[in-house]
C-alpha cells in the first residue's frame, strides 16, 4: 500500500497496482489496474481517474471511471463525471455532475470526459 501524505502535492501522472492512500493533493491523472484508491478528508484532487474501486472522504473533481464501484462518504465533495456498475453515495455527501451506471467491466479503466 502507498500512503500519499498531506504535505505531499502531485502534478501529473501516479500509476499503481496496489492500494493507495491520498491525504494530499494531487492533479493530473490517476490511473490504477488493480487495488483501491481511498481518497481521505484531507486529500484535494483535480484528476481524470481510472481504478478498480475508490472511496471518496475528501474532495475531488474531474472524471472518475471505476471497473466496480465508487463510494462518496458522508464527507465527500465531489463535483464531476462518475462512471462504474456500482456507485454509492451516502447521506451527507456533497455531487455535482454526472453518474453513468455501466455492466461490470465496462466502466474501467478507460478515458472519461471531464465536466466543467
């Protein structure tokens, strides 16, 4: 597991194959072909992003294509495009944009339009 701490900024490009923690900021793209992105309450992203799965606690905008599900938590502010066979958006969380409910396997990872 990669732990992405506060003070840490990131422009452009994280590629992984395991599970990664974001408490910083990063903008760019995100792209990941196994294991979970958890973006934590702290965490500030601007990225076209392209998992397995990812839960949300922080705030994020762009795109974000997911191979099985995307959670937003009840502290989530997420303003953009989500597609995956699963989204799940829990009381209190705060969207904007589109949700494009695919067949498992569909959704991810692939290239999604950002909203404005």
């Amino acid at each position: 597991m990669t732990t992405i701490g506060t003070s840490l900024v990131i422009t452009g490009e994280v590629t992984s194959k395991e599970d990664i923690t974001i408490h910083g900021q990063v903008k760019g793209q995100i792209s990941m072909v196994e294991g979970t992105l958890l973006v934590a309450p702290t965490a500030r992203i601007d990225a076209e992003v392209n998992v397995t799965s990812v839960t949300i606690h922080g705030t994020m905008s762009g795109s974000v294509a997911a191979g099985e599900r995307v959670e937003l938590t009840p502290t989530a502010t997420v303003k953009g495009t989500l597609v995956a066979p699963a989204v799940i958006l829990r009381e209190g969380a705060t969207f904007n944009g589109k949700i494009q409910v695919e067949k498992k396997g569909a959704a991810g990872p692939r290239p999604v339009k950002k909203v404005n």
